[in-house]
DNA sequence: CGGAGACCTTGTCA
DNA sequence: ATGACAAGGTCTC
C-alpha cells in the first residue's frame, strides 16, 4: 500500500474539488479532514487534496495491483479530464450567457469526470426521484454486498463497484429490496440482466462505441433508464459532452431565465425534453453539457449555504414547482 | 402521443 | 413532534 503522496500539475482554474467531487456527478467521493477527498475508482482509494497549482493525491490500493506513479497519474489525469482545458471554454460560455458568468465566479473549475460506464449505468439508475444521500449509500451498498475489497484505511473498508454479472445473479433483487432500495431494486436487477444477456462486456464494449443518439437509444433500452438517466450516464461516463440531462433543476432553470413559455407546462414530455436540450447546446456548443453542470451545481441547495444571498437568489428560493420529469422512451 | 398516478425510502420543512 | 412534500424520474395505463 502506498501512502505516498504525488503531484500532478493542475492551475486552480482548471480544477475545483469540491463542486466537481461533490455536485452529485459521481457518489463515491467524501470530505475528510483537512481538506482532502476520498473517492474510488479504476478499483483503487483515491485521497486528493489541493495545493498550489497542483493536485496533491495518494493511491491505495491491494498489494497485487500495480501502482506506478506514471500510471496512476495518466489514470487521475484520464478520470478528471484533464485534456480539456477549461480556459478555453468558461470565457466563450460567459459571454454568450450572463447566468454561467454569474454561475462561474462560485464554480471555476467545474470539470466532467470520466467515469466508469457500469457504475454509472446503475448508479443513476438509483438516482431516479431520489437524494443524493440515499443515492450515495445505496451506491456504497452495491459496492459492499458485490464488489470486491479494495483496502482498509483507518478502520474502513472500501469496495470496488461490482461487475454486471454479480448484479445479475439470482436473489438480487429480493437482497436489495430488503435493504432499502425500494422499487429501484428490481430495475437494477434487471438491467443487469439484460445487459448480461447481450454480452455483458461485450454489450458495454459497443455501447462505448456508438455515437451519442445511438448510445442513449440503447441505454434506455434498460429497465429504469429513461431519457434523463440516459443523458447522465452519455455525459458522464461515454464522453458525449453535448448530452443535457433535463432534471427538475435544468427545467426549473430553463423555465425562469430561458424559455419562459415553458411556466405553464406541467410535465416535461419527450418533445420539451429535447426541445431543452436543443436549446442549450445551441446557446454552448458541442460541450454545452459540460456549460450545464456548472449551471447544475449553481442550482444545488448544498452550495447555496455559504453564498451570499442576493436580491436574485432570494427571490426564486422557493418557487420550486411541482413539475414532473416525464419524458417517455424512444421509438426505434 | 400526452396526461395522470403510482412508486420505495429518507430528509426537510412547517 | 407529526405530517406533507420533494428528491438530479420512470413505468404503466
């Protein structure tokens, strides 16, 4: 095990720990002390913490598995998609859209993750009309119970996600019913399933090979994926950067400052789904998805605590609405 | 094709 | 304290 720490270079504008570990893109990542992050990915524990100029990160891992500091830093840098950079984009964004520049000054540093396609696939998939807690402990639940131990850090044990096949055994279901995952845990077992019986890796493998409409097309072939999880697992997990996940924060968010005749819709349908979508990339860009998670981390009540409350923020604190997301699937 | 409800469970707010 | 309501929606009718 290595406790080492590492360097890899990074300028503060590119990279914001906080509101891209914590922005609800990926549910693996924790606060500890002293300013550092605890998260999991590629089977390993990850501890990073910001200097100047430079993420500071160690790496445990099992002792089996090769951890040289030039593959661990390719890997960091791949997962926090480094090759981006972002000096590029935040200033065109801001000029073609006051409310990203509004958004930007809080959230600099707002990166993609490039995480894993399974994970997310069910990860997401708890995500559905749900908190972000619960998601974050049903997440850790299917490491636990199918994943396999990765180390022990201070009395903890950490878990890798598990393959599909584990999430596809028998008796899974009923498992998970049993430990809160309410109605979600038959689209998990599920989805499982069908991904296993199409190939399991292989069916991953092609779904990381289409183009974003047929990819989304495919995933919402899975029980409990419809447009918007599609969206998530497109942006976040298969590169496809112009995907806008429309949940009831990019809707609320549309309807006020963008599409106005959107106030007396009550429920987004397949067409204003798109029609969102199409608006925001038309205003972004091909990255427009990345442009929204900034917009989409703005949004998030856990961020609004040590704001300074403007006459603006106040003034559409609670005019949360009763929409519902309720976009249907497409038809091939 | 669009609308309306149901759905597990937990956190939050009055 | 207790209930209503929302939570990064989706499925079914």
């Amino acid at each position: 095990m290595t406790t080492k720490w590492h360097k890899l270079l990074c300028k503060k504008d590119q990279l914001q720990l906080l509101g891209t570990l914590n922005g609800g893109q990926s549910f693996r990542w924790k606060q500890i002390p002293e300013n550092q992050w605890l998260g999991i990915f590629s089977k390993k524990v990850w501890i990073l913490k910001e200097a100047t100029d430079a993420i500071l990160y160690q790496v445990h891992a099992p002792n089996s598995t090769k951890t040289s500091p030039k593959k661990c830093n390719e890997e960091l840098s791949n997962y926090l998609h480094l090759d981006v950079d972002l000096s590029e984009y935040y200033p065109k964004w801001s000029e073609k859209d006051p409310n990203f520049k509004d958004a930007a000054e809080q959230f600099y540093g707002i990166r993609i993750l490039r995480q894993d396609v399974v994970e997310n696939i069910f990860s997401f998939i708890c995500s559905q009309n749900n908190h972000i807690s619960r998601i974050t402990s049903m997440v850790e639940k299917l490491a636990e119970y199918y994943g396999e131990k990765i180390c022990d850090i201070n009395g903890i044990t950490y878990y890798s996600f598990p393959d599909v096949e584990k999430l596809a055994a028998d008796g899974v279901e009923q498992h998970l019913r049993n430990n809160g995952f309410g109605y979600r845990a038959k689209y998990i077992s599920n989805s499982a399933k069908l991904i296993a019986d199409g190939g399991g890796n292989k069916w991953i493998n092609e779904l990381q090979e289409m183009k974003y409409e047929d990819a989304k097309k495919n995933l919402m072939t899975l029980m409990g994926i419809g447009a918007k999880v599609a969206d998530c697992i497109c942006l976040m997990s298969l590169g496809h950067l112009q995907a806008i996940p429309v949940d009831t924060h990019i809707y609320q968010i549309a309807a006020r400052l963008y599409m106005p005749k959107l106030g007396k819709q009550k429920t987004v349908t397949e067409k204003i789904y798109n029609e969102i979508g199409e608006f925001f990339r038309d205003l972004y860009g091909p990255l427009a998805g990345w442009a929204h998670t900034v917009l989409f981390c703005a949004d998030l009540k856990k961020f609004q605590d040590n704001k300074v409350e403007t006459a603006k923020t106040s003034k559409h604190k609670k005019q949360d609405s009763k929409t519902k997301i309720n976009s249907k699937k497409l038809k091939t």
